[in-house]
C-alpha cells in the first residue's frame, strides 16, 4: 500500500490537512485528490470541526497538477477532471478553510489558495498562474482566482504566466497576508481564533451569503462549462508539448529561436 500522501489530524475544533508529498513538490497527483478529497469530507462532516486548515510539509505548498500524469493522457482521462470537486468542497465548505503557505504555490495550487476563505503566506513564498507557459489554459481555477483578483492584475497575470511574490499577492487579493517566516503560525493562528469566535450556523450561512447568487449547483455548472476546455488543453498537441518540454527541462517549439 502507498504511503499516505495527506495528513488528518483534529485538535480543538481545527482540522489540519497537511499535505506531504515532498517527491513532487505536492503536485496534485491521483493520490494526493483521493486523499484530499477524503479529509475535507471528514471535516465538513465532523460537527466538532469548526476551522479547517490547508498546510504542507517540505518547501513548496502545492505545484499544481502532477504533469507526469498528465503527459500522454486523452481528454477523458486528464487529472484536471476531478478538480472541480475538491475546489468546490473547499468554496462549498459550511467550515471556514484557512491555507498556510510556507512556500510557493502554482497553477492548480493557486487555485487552492483562491478556494480557501483565508490565505496566509510567508514573505518569500511566490505564486505563478504557469499554466499557459505549458500551453494549457488555467480554466478550471479561474472560477475560485478571477474573483479574488483586480481585473488587470488577472489578465496580466493568466495571460504572460510570470511569477509574482507574496506582497504583490496580497496586494491584489489573492491572499490575505503575507508575513515573515517565523510570523506564519502565530498569523494563521490569530485569523482561526478569531474564527472559532464566531457561530458555526452563523458562520456557515455568512459562507453561503459571502457567494452570493453562487449556489452549490451554479458552481457544478461553472466548473463543467471549464472543464472541458482545461482538459482539452492537457490533451492537445500543444498541451502535450509544452508538459513534454518542461519535464526535459528545454523550451516548447513555440518559442520562436533568438
């Protein structure tokens, strides 16, 4: 049997979900969803949970998804496929989830961060919609991202896929702070005392008022309209070529010679 790749652990009312898959940098492999998947279920069932937190070993956050997999996959059989569930368990969530970077996050971890109803960063920790630099398109995360960020900040951002820092990410509303290093426990700790402060019925329907006209059903529809232009991207020649390219570590043939 596989080791566990995601970590469960209840104390006081707080769920911490650690992710640790250190060999692919917490890629989002078939594995690590399953299990996600399966800990944010036993959260949102669990009526002494009140705060859920997203957290991880090791110095990256999470990579996005696992492009070994996806390297030589058809449009069905894409891991992109299952992704909509585990951002909409966590957007969807009557518990407020907290996300705790260490480190980096990129494309489909981005994603996660976007999700979550609280993000909080280390100073050095980047982020990276890196997506269209494979020749994939971040389709499936813009539902969570395209809201939390300023319109321009979005189109530069998705469209050139360069790398931007912690600051400039609280500058444009993907997350919420970001603080030195040895800042990060005692900074998630105060937004999830502050949390557990509130009402849980309160804090569920506050979740809920806080989507809007967004209703768990519109949200399936949102995700399924993206999904299949995300895995059609994954699947393409393109796609196919630029995961390709970034596992032996040279440029995709788009990128016209100097």
């Amino acid at each position: 049997m596989a080791d566990e790749l995601v970590h469960y652990a209840v104390d006081r009312g707080v769920a911490t979900i650690t992710l640790d898959s250190l060999s692919n940098r917490n890629a989002l492999s078939k594995q690590l969803r399953a299990e996600l998947k399966q800990h944010l279920t036993s959260a949102i069932d669990d009526d002494a949970v009140r705060v859920i937190v997203l957290d991880h070993t090791g110095s990256v956050f999470c990579a996005g998804m696992d492009l070994k997999e996806a390297r030589g996959s058809g449009a069905s059989d894409q891991g992109v496929n299952e992704f909509p569930q585990l951002l909409a368990q966590i957007m969807t969530s009557p518990k407020p989830v907290v996300a705790k970077l260490a480190g980096p996050a990129r494309a489909g971890g981005v994603g996660i961060v976007a999700a979550a109803d609280i993000a909080v960063a280390v100073e050095d920790a980047t982020f990276a919609f890196s997506e269209v630099r494979i020749g994939v398109v971040p389709a499936v995360i813009s539902i969570p991202v395209l809201p939390r960020l300023l319109p321009r900040a979005g189109h530069e951002l998705f469209l050139t896929g360069e790398k931007f820092d912690a600051a400039r990410a609280a500058d444009i509303g993907l997350i919420n702070s970001a603080v030195p290093a040895d800042a990060l426990d005692d900074e998630v700790q105060r937004f999830v005392t502050a949390l557990v402060a509130g009402g849980p019925h309160a804090v569920a329907a506050t979740k809920e008022l806080l989507r809007g006209d967004t209703r768990a059903e519109d949200l399936e529809k949102s995700f399924n309209d993206m999904l299949g232009l995300s895995a059609q991207f994954f699947a393409s020649e393109e796609g196919q070529e630029g995961i390709t390219a970034f596992a032996e570590k040279r440029k995709p043939n788009w990128i016209p010679d100097a």
